[in-house]
C-alpha cells in the first residue's frame, strides 16, 4: 500500500546510503526496541500468569471451565501476535523507510495482515474469558441475562470485525500490501477503506472494552466482602481500564494511518506505523493478564502463607454449622464473593461463598 518516492533522489531499492541521509538531513532513530522489549516483556507476563491460573484450577482445584479454554485460545493468538511484531520488526519495523526499503516494507505490510486478525482474535477470546467468569458469579438471573447479552454481543462483533479484516480486499487479501493506489481500489470496490474500518471497528471496540471490562464492579459492589477485599478487587478490575484506553490510543495511531493511506502520504511508513503494533499489543496482553489475575489465588495460596492468602474464615464455617447447612465446596478459587441471602426459615442471615 505505501509505494512511491520518501526521500529525495532515492535510489530504485529505496535504502539511501549514509551520505546521502548525513547530506539530506534525515534522521536515523529507531522506535524498533520499543516495540520488541515491550512485546517480549508483555508476552512473557501474559503467558505466566495463565500459566499460573491453569496450574492453579486444572492441578489443585480440579476444575477448568470455558472460561479457562477462552483464555487459552486468547493467550496462544497473542503470542502469534508477539511473533509477527517481531517478524515484522526484523524486516524494519519502527526504523526509518530510508533505510528499510521498499521490498522490506512490503514485508512488513504483508505481516500486518495477520498482525490485525490475531489481534481481533485474541482480544474476543479475552472478552469471552472475562464475560463466562461473570455469568458464572452473577448475584441475580437479572444480571446473568445482561452478561449473556454482552457475551453474544462481544462475540458477534469479533466475528464482523475478523470478517471485516480478512476480506478487506475481498478474495483477493495481496492487494492489501501489493497494491500500488490504495485509494483507487476503494473507489473501485476491489477494497474497503481502511481509514473507515478502522474507525468503525475502533469505535465499537472501545464502547464494548468500556462495558465488559468495568461490569464486574457490579458484582462487587453488591455482594458482601471485607472492605480490603472489596477495594482490592476494585482495583484489580479497574486496571482492566487500560484494555479500552489501549484501544483509543491505538484508534489514534489507525486513523493517522489511514490518513496516510488515503492521501497516498509515503514518507516514513515504517517508522510512523508502529505506534499501531505497540498499542495493539499492549491492548491485547493487558486483557489476558487481567482476566486471569482475580483467577491466582489457589495458586497464591499454595505458595505463600495463609497469613498472607487468607482461606474461608472460620466466622464462614461455623454460620454454615449453626444452621447445619455443608459448607460450600471452593469452586474456582480465587476471591470470594460472600452475598448475604436471607434466611425465611431461621429469621437469619446466611453467607454463600462463590469463588472465581
């Protein structure tokens, strides 16, 4: 898509020797180690901590849910995504296209094809992951049905957007780095706009990240817990707010992008694209790591101190005893939620313990 001269009299392979950059006045940075360090940092954290959870549900709770599979598909197509940027990188990512070349930068373009669809993928997957936790814990059937609307909801906007994307050249995907008039074959119909699906997909994007990953405070929020539980909670799903502001800033950096496309702006591609790869693997691993973390603590538990991950208070047990009700069995593990239901038959209150 980006073809043409960037430079001034720049050679036919497009890669100017050092004199001519030093006579020009061109810069030679590189925005390349930003990208491969954060990737790889991102990548390795993401991959632990779910890790992490499977060891802790699969080995000592026992118990794997769809939520648990989700994750798993989301965290092996964000390190598919981690292994394009640094394909992608390798060929010139962040570096000046002075010195990348356009056969190069046709690489990189044709690696961001994939780069967009593991990058709708894997973040579907998380969304899916984090909404079947909240089916599971809803309080009331009221709030179910939500959860269960915004699961067919999220699901049926990752399918259009991944349709949306590897169709965006119809049945012919090369055209999306070989084409030499981006803007002609929108006019034609062989494309659809990038500029446009960028703007519409980014738009719903952040109105959906915005909705899912703020809902579990509504469990929270009415269920009953230790005040330091409570708010540690609040700030482990809050966190969950850099997913959609990821998803805004990197809408930022696709529609000046897309500007670029559509105005048939050639200079420096390779160098002003990559603030798109860094923020959409920000995006895409800081929602892995934050549906998994309120799923760690059985495996906290086994390896810290009880002093430390506290289990089920014995206040939980002995109210269970006195009104000769079995005391839940742990289902997932990681915080309980404790939601006071009353009690019709012993003018009591009762606490129920469902974990994450």
């Amino acid at each position: 898509m980006f073809t043409g001269f960037y430079a001034r009299d720049a050679p036919p392979s497009g890669i100017l020797d050092a004199a001519t950059i030093a006579a020009q006045g061109l810069p030679t940075d590189s925005l390349t180690p930003q990208l491969t360090i954060s990737a790889g940092i991102l990548s390795a954290v993401a991959t632990l901590i779910v890790l992490f959870r499977l060891y802790g549900r699969a080995v000592i709770l026992r118990v794997v849910g769809w939520d648990d599979y989700c994750v798993i598909i989301a965290a092996v197509l964000a390190l598919g995504l981690t292994g394009t940027m640094f394909a992608s990188a390798h060929y010139g990512l962040g570096q000046h296209a002075w010195m990348v070349g356009y056969a190069n930068i046709e690489m990189i373009l044709k690696y961001g094809y994939p780069l967009h669809i593991l990058y709708i993928l894997s973040l579907g997957f998380s969304r899916s992951s984090l909404l079947l936790q909240l089916i599971r814990l809803a309080p009331t059937p009221r709030l179910r049905k939500a959860f269960w609307f915004l699961f067919g909801f999220s699901t049926c906007f990752t399918l259009a957007a991944f349709l949306s994307h590897a169709l965006i050249c119809k049945t012919k995907p090369y055209l999306f780095w070989e084409s030499k008039d981006p803007t002609a074959d929108v006019r034609t119909g062989r494309c659809i706009s990038y500029g446009t699906l960028q703007l519409v997909m980014g738009v719903i994007n952040i109105f959906t990240d915005f909705v899912v990953w703020l809902s579990p405070l509504q469990i929270i929020y009415s269920v009953r817990l230790p005040r330091s539980q409570k708010v540690g909670l609040f700030i482990v799903f809050a966190f969950g707010g850099l997913v959609w502001i990821s998803a805004i800033v990197r809408l930022y950096y696709a529609r000046v992008a897309a500007k670029m496309i559509s105005e048939n702006i050639t200079v420096d591609p390779t160098y002003r694209a990559l603030p798109i790869a860094l923020w959409s693997n920000i995006e895409t691993h800081i929602a892995i790591i934050c549906c998994s973390i309120p799923t760690l603590r059985p495996f906290l538990r086994r390896l810290l101190p009880a002093s430390i991950i506290p289990t089920s208070s014995s206040r939980s047990r002995s109210r269970y005893r006195a009104n000769d009700q079995s005391y839940p069995y742990e289902l997932e593990g990681v915080e309980q939620f404790k939601k006071l239901k009353p009690d019709n038959t012993a003018g009591t209150s009762r606490e129920r313990v469902v974990d994450v």
